[in-house]
C-alpha cells in the first residue's frame, strides 16, 4: 500500500509540470526511490 502511494504521488506531480525537462527530473527522482541501495 505504501509503494502504491509513492507512485500515485508522483504521478500526481507529473500532471502539473510544465515542460519535459521537469517531467524527466521527477521520473528519475521517483526511479530512485524505489530502487534498491546496495
């Protein structure tokens, strides 16, 4: 339920950025947070 959460947030966040640029910052922000540490 908690991932679900992340990933509705961000999605949330894509659909008011303006540019393209903004989106791919955020996508990369979001792939990093469910991305394992090593």
């Amino acid at each position: 339920e908690e991932f679900a959460q992340y990933c509705l947030a961000a999605l949330s966040a894509a659909s008011s950025l303006r540019s393209k640029a903004a989106v791919r910052r955020l996508v990369t922000l979001t792939l990093a947070g469910v991305r394992p540490v090593d």
